[in-house]
C-alpha cells in the first residue's frame, strides 16, 4: 500500500466484527433448549441474531422479545449459562491479529465498543488471546445510554482523547453504523461478520463495505470522508444487545 495513514483512531464492536462469539453464544442457547426439552439450532440458524446478544439469542430460540412474560427469567437463565463458558471457542477474526498490529505500528490507538455489558466484556476478554492491548473498551452499560445512540462512542473519544470526528467505527450490525454516524465517526459495515436479518448492510449508511479486516487500511489511507465530522440526528431508541 501507498499513501500515509491518516491520524486519528479505530473502534471495533465486539461480537461479529472484533470476535467470532457465535460458538460459545450458540452453545449457550443449546444448554438452554435442552433445558426446556426442545431441540438444538445449528450455528448456521444462531449466528446471523448473535449480535442482538441475549436479545437475539432468545428471539431465535423461543420466539420471544423483552415484552414476554417469561423473557426475563430465560434472559437471566441464558447469560448465567454463557458466562461459565464465555471464551470456549471464541476467537478474534482472521486478519484482525493483523490490522492490530498494522495499527500499532502505526500507533493509531484502537478500542472496543460493545452493547455487551461489562460484566461480560470484561472476563472476555481477559480469557481471549487479544492481539493487543485496546485503548480503550466501552460497554453496553458504561455510557447512559448503548447503541444506537452515540453515547458509547463519545465516551470512548473521551478515554482516548481523539476527537468522534478523526475516528473511524467498524460494526456489523445496522446499529453499529447508526451509532457511529449520530457520533460524527467515518463508519465501515464489516460484511464478514453476523449482519443481522434485518437491512442488508448496503443499506445500512456506511461509509464502506469489508469483507476482510485488513481492508480497514486501505480505507484510513483514503482518508476521513468529508461527512464523517458531522454528526447525525439522534437515533429513534431501540433495545440494546
């Protein structure tokens, strides 16, 4: 590659676009099922609602949303489940390894934004092999409000002291990148990852598209595009992760 890489920060979501956490997710939801006498889903049918978190995991699995009457006690059945065996199978993406450590050679700071609560992240990732140290990890419950609105993400300028505008966000769900616009952040859909059932992520407002990690440095080459710095209308609320 060509060109100089421009200064200022990447912030990865976690589930789907940081860490592959589908197989320990998805088992998760299996521990569960059998509990209830019903059958085990494939990865295949689990992995694309991985990054609703719990949410997802209890739509796919049971049919239900946060308005049931019994979805807070499956919710809390499930997440006692996943965190005994939080990091089993869970990985970082193929070529993240690498484009941490381009960035750190680099030294363009990078972090970890995630609706995931901190009680989760944090023995996360203290049991996965990171490539790196982050700069910073913000999670689902560290900010007033998580994704879609922007308040995780400015928090994260905040800890690493660059401003939301020489930042970029990497997301694989549609609320990664609406989250990442109403902070004023260049915003890339990484298509590797869960993507959801819902928009497909050319509609999603991304500034770009991967399909491998490692095109994150071909796209700080390019430069902030001149949207990026400025931030989006608040998102309308939806439930996080």
């Amino acid at each position: 590659m060509s060109g100089s890489v421009a200064e200022g920060a990447v912030l990865f979501d976690l589930d789907g676009t940081f860490a592959d956490t589908a197989p320990d997710m998805g088992a998760a939801l299996n521990v569960l099922l059998a509990r209830h006498g019903l059958a085990p889903l494939s990865l295949t049918e689990i992995r694309p609602h991985v990054s609703s978190g719990s949410r997802g995991m209890l739509r796919i699995g049971f049919g239900l949303d946060p308005r049931s009457p019994d979805y807070d006690s499956l919710r809390g059945d499930y997440l006692a489940i996943y965190a005994e065996n939080i990091a089993g199978e869970t990985r970082v993406f193929a070529g993240i390894a690498d484009l941490v450590a381009a960035l750190e050679a680099r030294r363009l700071p990078w972090g970890i934004v995630t609706n995931k609560p901190g009680w989760l992240t944090d023995p996360l990732l203290e049991r996965m092999t990171l490539p790196g140290t982050p700069a910073c990890v913000v999670s689902g419950d560290s900010a007033a409000r998580a994704k879609p609105y922007p308040d995780p993400l400015l928090l994260a300028c905040d800890h690493i002291g660059c401003p939301a505008a020489g930042c970029w966000y990497i997301g694989d769900d549609h609320r990664d990148i609406v989250a990442g616009r109403a902070a004023g952040m260049a915003t890339l859909a990484a298509a590797y990852g869960y993507l959801g059932d819902e928009l497909p992520p050319s509609d999603w407002g991304a500034d770009g598209i991967i399909a491998h990690p490692m095109e994150v440095l071909d796209w700080l080459e390019r430069g902030l595009p001149p949207l990026s710095a400025a931030p989006q209308q608040d998102p309308t609320p939806r439930p996080p992760a």
